[in-house]
C-alpha cells in the first residue's frame, strides 16, 4: 500500500512544533520593538534638548540673549524654533507621534495607549518629561 498523505499523528506533530516556536519567538519581537521606539524616542528628546542648548547658546553669541519663552510658532510644526527640521504634530495616538497640549507642554505616545507629557521650563531653558510616569526614567 502508497501513503499518499501525512497521518494525523505528523501533522499533530508539526502543529506543535510550530506553535512552541512562535511562543517563544513572537515576544521576543515585541520586545525588540518596543526597545526600538523607546530608542527613537530618546534619539528625539535628546535632539530637542540640544536644539534648545544650540538656541540659546546662538542667541548669547550674537549678544542678542531674548529670553525666548517657547519651542515653536504653532501647532503643527513643533519645535521649529529649535529644530532646523520640526517634528510634525499629530492628533492620532500611535507609537512616536507627538502633539501639543498646551502653550510649553508636548505629549509623545510610547504605544498606542501610553504617553508621556513633556514641559520647556521658561526659567530654565530645560525640556524635561513629568517625573511621575513610568516611562520617564527609560527615555531620560
């Protein structure tokens, strides 16, 4: 007699194969994606808070050292002040996407349900996120 086709046990057999695979895979590329945007955001941060240090510093050179007292002239172009290439507002809640919530306040979205507020301090010249999130210490 031909066998012509798998027996129920080999396909049993694969099937379990596959799905410890992928219990086992499948977290660990969540986890390296998650890592990946967290690096992106810090990339970010760290560009706005030396766009800001560049600022001042290019304002005391010129002796022309006017207090300035936000990043950006609107809504959508944020921190265009600092930024030779602003960071585009956005109003939908997905990964990296950031928006204004008020005059010197930005929120940027570590997943699609979790952000983290960041504030320009006037005073200090400092863009700093808001020390009770969980996400703060990981993007600092």
């Amino acid at each position: 007699m031909k066998k012509n086709a798998f027996s129920l046990i080999e396909i049993i057999f694969v099937i379990s194969i596959v799905s410890i695979i992928s219990v086992v895979v499948i977290p660990k590329i969540n986890n390296s994606l998650n890592k990946t945007n967290l690096i992106k955001l810090r990339g970010d941060i760290l560009l706005i808070q030396d766009g800001i240090a560049q600022y001042k510093n290019k304002l005391l050179l010129k002796n022309n050292y006017i207090d300035f007292d936000r990043l950006d002239d609107d809504d959508i172009k944020l921190f265009s002040i600092v930024l030779s290439s602003p960071i585009l507002s956005s109003n939908e809640q997905k990964i990296g996407s950031w928006s204004k919530t008020s005059h010197n306040n930005y929120k940027v979205y570590i997943d699609n349900i979790n952000s983290v507020e960041f504030s320009f301090d006037i005073v200090d010249k400092s863009f700093t996120c808001n020390k009770n999130n969980i996400y703060c210490e990981e993007l600092n």
